[in-house]
C-alpha cells in the first residue's frame, strides 16, 4: 500500500506520516527532507539557494542514507530548501530516489508536496493535510522552543506565508491538493485525533478498492 501525503510547512504531515507507517507496518519518507539536505549543502559551501548548478550538483550526490534530520530541521535550512524546490532540475533528480522508495514492499507513506499529484499519483490512499497559517505557526513556535530555538511566534507566521506562498505559487510542481485526495483540516484537532481521522480516511479507502 502507497499513502501519499502533502500539505503546506507546519501542517503536522511529518507527524501523521511517521504515525500512518507505525500502524500499517510501513516505511515512512519525509521528502523534505531531500530538499532541505540540497540546501544544507550550498549554505554549507557558502553559496546560494537560488545558485541553479550548484543546487542541481549537490541534488545528485545527494546520499539520503547519511541524512542527520536534526541539522536538517533548523528554520534557515526550511527557507532555503523552499527556494531550490522551485528548480525544476532539482526536482528531476530526486524523482527516482522517491519513486523507488514507494515501491519497495510492503509500501510506504511519503509526505511532501507533489507525492500525490507527481510522485505517486497511483497511490492508494492521498490525504491533503492543513491547518490555518495561525496554528501552523503556533505549533512550529513550540518544537522551536522545546529544541532550544528560541523563534518569536510573528517570525514564524510570516516564514509560513512566505513559504506558503512559494510553494503553491511556482512552476515546478507546486503545492496543491490533487483532485483524488481527501482533505484533512487539522486546525481544531489536538495529534491523536489528527491520526485517528487520518486512518479513518485510509481505511475508507482500503474498503473502496478491496483492502489489499
Ligand atoms: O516539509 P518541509 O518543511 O521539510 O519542506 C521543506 C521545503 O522543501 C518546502 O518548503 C518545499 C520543499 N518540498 C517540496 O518542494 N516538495 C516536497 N515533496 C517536499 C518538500
């Protein structure tokens, strides 16, 4: 089975991925964090996100094994991985990586952006997380904090816009529900009630193509 999962930053997709993949027994892919491991490495090398030849370079040496997800966290590296995700050629290269991930038995979640418009668009259950640009922003403020990055509450409300915006505005791929995915609105949900709709969702699926 093949869950597909996007959402806007801060929409808690991570969280209910991680969650969705324990309780079907899963392997579980944060895309983003592909994205935001190209942008570590050109502001590693002291160069531009926007530096197209240098972001498409690191996308192919890219080696998803060595990942430390906690140096991919930090808000600068999100920015920066939003602007070398508008480069088509970035994108190019990491659609096999994906592809092959979601294949692989038994299936797999795969949160991002464009999983189930792009990536997996056979997938067999695609859920479109959201929650308003408040909450979002809420929310991220207190992993801010409870990592130890102080990050005013307004600063982060405006980072989401910003993102929001970049994301559902460019060309390549961009942010947005695909026409078959159920829309899941976290705004008014606490996380446990979040993963007990989002399983709802999956398992009216399963019952709608033969639970295979
Ligand atoms: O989900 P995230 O905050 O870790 O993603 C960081 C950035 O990477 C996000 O702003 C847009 C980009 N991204 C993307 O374009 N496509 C994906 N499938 C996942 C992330």
């Amino acid at each position: 089975m093949i869950i597909a999962i996007d959402g806007p930053a801060a929409s808690g997709k991570g969280t209910l991925g991680k969650q969705l993949a324990a309780h079907y027994g899963l392997r579980h892919l944060d895309t983003g964090l592909l994205y935001r491991a190209v942008a570590k490495a050109l502001l590693d090398a002291g160069l531009l996100p926007s530096d197209e030849a240098a972001a498409v370079a690191a996308a192919k040496a890219l080696d998803p094994s060595r990942f430390a997800p906690a140096a991919l966290k930090a808000s600068a590296v999100g920015e920066a991985a939003s602007v070398v995700s508008a480069i088509a050629a970035v994108r190019a290269e990491l659609v096999a990586f994906q592809r092959d991930f979601a294949a692989r038995p038994p299936g797999a979640v795969i949160d991002g952006r464009d999983i189930g418009t792009v990536i997996c668009p056979d997938a067999d259950v695609k859920i479109f997380v959201t929650a308003t640009p408040e909450v979002r922003a809420h929310r991220r403020a207190l992993e801010f904090a409870a990592s130890g990055q102080g990050m005013d509450e307004a600063a982060v409300l405006a980072d989401i816009r910003a993102r929001d915006a970049r994301d559902m505005g460019r060309a390549a791929a961009p942010l947005k529900q695909a026409a078959d995915a159920h829309l899941l609105d976290t705004t008014n949900m606490d996380i446990s009630t979040a993963i007990r709709a989002a399983i709802d969702i999956v398992e009216a699926g399963r019952v709608g193509r033969g639970r295979d």
